[in-house]
C-alpha cells in the first residue's frame, strides 16, 4: 500500500475544501522534519483526518522519532479516529463552559491590603477601600520556617530544630552494638563448650551460620579435632 500517496491525497483534499466547522491545523511537512509556520505548510484538517494524518506519517517513515512520539501523544487511550473526534468534541465543549461570563474570575483582578498583605480577586465595582492593584507575593525569607526554640523561644541557630541545645529532651539510650568479632581463642572455647557442634558454637556467640562464619569455623574444629573432624558434624 503506497502511504506517500493517501497522505497526499488528504492533504490535496483538505486544501481544496472551502469552509468547515471543527478543523485543527496540521503541518504539511512536520516541524520536526524542518517544517515551518507558513501558511503553505498549514493545512486545516477534521478531527478524524488529523488522527489518520499523523498515522499516515509513521507508515511513511517508520523510524523517524519525532512523528513516532506525535502519533503516540494523539493516539494515546484512542483506538480509533471516530473516538479521537468524539472526545476532542466533548472536550472543547466542556471547556467553553468556563469561557467568559461563566468563570468564576471573569472581569476580576488581584488586589492587596497594603496593612494585612491580603489578596483577592475583585470586579472594578467591588474593590473594598484601601486596597491597591496587584497581588502581593510573599518573599523566601517571610517563609522560611523560624529558628525559635518552641520551649524557651531562643535562637536554635537552625530552621529544622525544634529545641535549642538547653531544651532539646533526652533521646532513648542506644544499646550498645553487639560484639560481631572474636578471636581464635574464644571460637575454640565455644567448640569445645559445645563438643565440637559448629552451630551451637556459633550461636553461644551470637554470630549467625553465614557461610563465612561456618567454613571458619570449620577450620577451626579440624584444628582442634583433627580425627574426629568426620565424626562430629555440627
């Protein structure tokens, strides 16, 4: 199926239509093909037609990134061109319903009292007294967080404490971490404490039966019970 030619075909189409309701503008030559804004290369299409258009472009050029990336934006959640024109229609006229008069901000503009730097949105007939155009936009160092002590309101020198070195109540005592190294000496011990069993050794030590610990171990009993090395399995 020759793409090159339908694509021209609607576009021709397109160009030689005179009036039509809904349309969106579709570059000829994509922008990201070295197309431009000129009148030339703008062609009003339905909304069914851009949908197929953009398709169109990507069978022509399978591997070109930019028009791969528009069709995927245009056709995401849409599996046809007719849901495509269906949704772009519900959408322009939900979002006329805010248009105008029936915004809520419609003829209104920002104000501040220049005393309590409050803002808000008023019409030209509703500006209370004392209020100046404009809206007042709280600098960083109005909110940055405070550096009081919440307990004696002194410096704590920083934004994220809470007390100052004097109020700052005392944390939980940490255990002490455990003894994870032991000497040879100590290892035999606990082997012969325990006839030469590696797993109970190791856990009167209160190290686990990693691999590294256990083959350790095992040199260690072959050292102190070179004969009964097969004999006594831990």
């Amino acid at each position: 199926m020759n793409y090159k030619t339908i694509y021209d075909k609607l576009i021709y189409r397109a160009q030689q239509r005179i009036t039509i309701d809904e349309f969106e503008n579709h570059h000829i030559i994509p922008r990201c093909m070295g197309g431009d804004n000129d009148p030339k290369n703008i062609v009003k299409l339905t909304l069914e037609e851009h949908y197929i258009a953009h398709q169109l472009l990507v069978k022509i050029y399978p591997n070109h990134k930019g028009l791969v990336y528009a069709a995927i934006m245009m056709c995401a959640g849409r599996k046809s061109n007719k849901l495509y024109g269906w949704l772009r229609r519900r959408y322009n006229l939900v979002a006329k319903q805010r248009l105008g008069a029936k915004n809520g901000s419609f003829g209104k503009k920002w104000y501040t009292n220049p005393i309590t730097l409050e803002n808000g949105k008023f019409t030209d007939c509703d500006i209370p007294t004392g209020w100046v155009k404009g809206r007042y936009v709280k600098k960083i160092s109005e909110t940055k967080k405070t550096t009081k002590c919440i307990v004696c309101s002194d410096d704590t020198k920083s934004h994220k404490a809470k007390w100052c070195n004097n109020c700052k109540p005392a944390g939980p005592i940490r255990q002490k971490k455990q003894k994870m190294y032991f000497s040879d000496e100590e290892k035999i011990s606990a082997l012969r404490l325990f006839d030469g069993k590696i797993r109970p050794a190791l856990f009167h030590l209160g190290l686990n039966d990693s691999g590294v610990h256990y083959r350790y171990m095992k040199k260690l009993k072959a050292y102190v019970y070179p004969l009964a090395t097969n004999q006594l399995k831990g």
